[in-house]
C-alpha cells in the first residue's frame, strides 16, 4: 500500500443546508420583487404628484415643493385639509390651499389676531411662528351646502378665498373641483403633513391616507431583493472555502 496522501476535490458545497439556504434566497427575493413592485403600483394608483410653484402655503409647504396627494372624493374632504383642486374662476391650474370652513359653517377673522369658524377660536400652529391668522379682516361669510372655503397658510400673500369673497360664491369653491388630499412633502423631504388639531372640537379630522404603509412596503421589498440577492455570492464563497478547507484536511491524512 502506497504512503502518498490523496486529495479529493469537491466541485461545490451540495448540503441540505446550502440547498436550503438557496430556496430561501430566491422565495426572498421573489417575495420582495412582490413587495417593491406591488408598493410602487399601490402607491401610483392612489397617490398623484404635484408640484407647488408659489409660497402661498409656507411654510407648510414652501414654493417648489414636490407634494404627494392622495386622490379622493370632494365628499371626504374635513376641516384643516391641504387640499388640491381646480376652479376655473380662480387659475387654469390646480391651486393647493388648506380648508378651514365646510358647508353649513359660518367662518370670520380675526378678532384676537385667530380665525373664528362657528364662534370658536382656531390654534393654527402650521402659521409661521408670530404671525396673525389673517393678514386683513374676514367679515362673517356662512358658507353654503356643497362648498368650501379655503385660505393659504401664508396669509398675507395669498390668493384664497379672501381674495374672492366679492364673486357670486363668495370666495368658496364647490366640492366637486377637489382633486386630491396632500398627505406628504416628499421634496424635500418634510414628511407627513401634521394633523390640523385645532379643528379637533369642530368635527372628525380626515385620517392619514396609507402612503406610510406603501413606503415600508417598497422599502422592506428592497431590503428583501438586496438581501436575497447577496445570499448567493456570499454562500458560494463560504462553500468554496470550506471546500478548500476539506480537501486540505484530506490531502493531510
């Protein structure tokens, strides 16, 4: 019998355990393709860009601002919304404003520098820091079934409903023309948008629409694709260097 050693040479690593780690890889990877893309499609069914070319609503959201909206109803709209609509009799364009006053209410400013809407004052803290809720006064409008009425966050320069009050609606804008709630600043990125809480005695406030929801969903998709996908150069070469590991121990022999 010959003293020399044998080496053998394995051409991968065929454990239950690497074949297990395989499957696993490719269920994560199909599974957050699934994730990442259904995210995307969600989101894009629900939710609709807009870009915000003037300071009206600073500094809620500042000129130049991309905003995501969600597409909704004019009969879903509640008090303290930032909403996206289109009056002909305003601009040819989609305006952004916020809705401080729905149909049946009677709304004025500013006694004691705050807007009144039903005889209660309104905290608005989305107001930079100091300045009066309304840069001239509102006199009493009542606004009718089926409108709203609508003010910038940036009083002072700000084509809203005050600047309409002498049209035949009084300033307000149907529910009809209402296109979408803005739920976020995505550019930059602000963020959600917080909850108007000084309406809070007023009504129901509009609950956050599902965009927190759509982004873990692409996020936690793409971790999953970025992790799957890593599984198998990272298993290869762990399986070729016990592999190397195992001929060296056998060649010793």
């Amino acid at each position: 019998m010959s003293g020399q050693s044998t080496t053998r040479t394995v051409p991968g690593d065929r454990s239950p355990g690497s074949r297990t780690g395989q499957r696993l890889s490719g269920l994560a990877v199909a599974l957050g393709l699934v994730m990442f893309l259904g995210g995307f499609v969600w989101g894009a069914v629900l939710y609709r860009p807009y870009t915000v070319p003037t300071p009206s609503m600073a500094p809620t959201i500042g000129a130049g601002d991309r905003v995501l909206a969600e597409r909704i109803d004019g009969g879903d709209v509640r008090r303290g919304d930032v909403v996206v609509f289109t009056d002909t009799t305003w601009s040819d364009l989609p305006m952004v404003k916020r809705v401080v006053a729905v149909g049946g209410d009677t709304v004025s400013c500013c006694r004691d520098g705050k807007l009144e809407v039903n005889g209660e004052e309104i905290d608005e803290p989305y107001l930079s820091e100091g300045k009066a809720a309304e840069f001239g006064a509102i006199p009493e409008v009542t606004v009718p079934k089926g409108r709203l009425f609508l003010l910038g966050d940036e009083r002072s320069g700000s084509l809203d409903s005050t600047a309409h009050l002498t049209d035949a609606a009084g300033g307000t804008v149907s529910r009809d023309a209402v296109r979408a709630r803005v739920d976020a600043v995505v550019w930059p990125m602000n963020g959600m948008l917080e909850a108007p809480t000084g309406f809070e005695r007023l009504g129901e406030l509009s609950s956050p629409g599902p965009l927190r929801t759509v982004a873990a969903l692409v996020i936690a998709g793409a971790v999953l694709i970025l992790g799957g996908a890593a599984y198998g150069p990272f298993a290869k070469r762990a399986g070729a260097s016990r592999n190397r590991a195992d001929a060296g121990t056998t060649g010793a022999r």
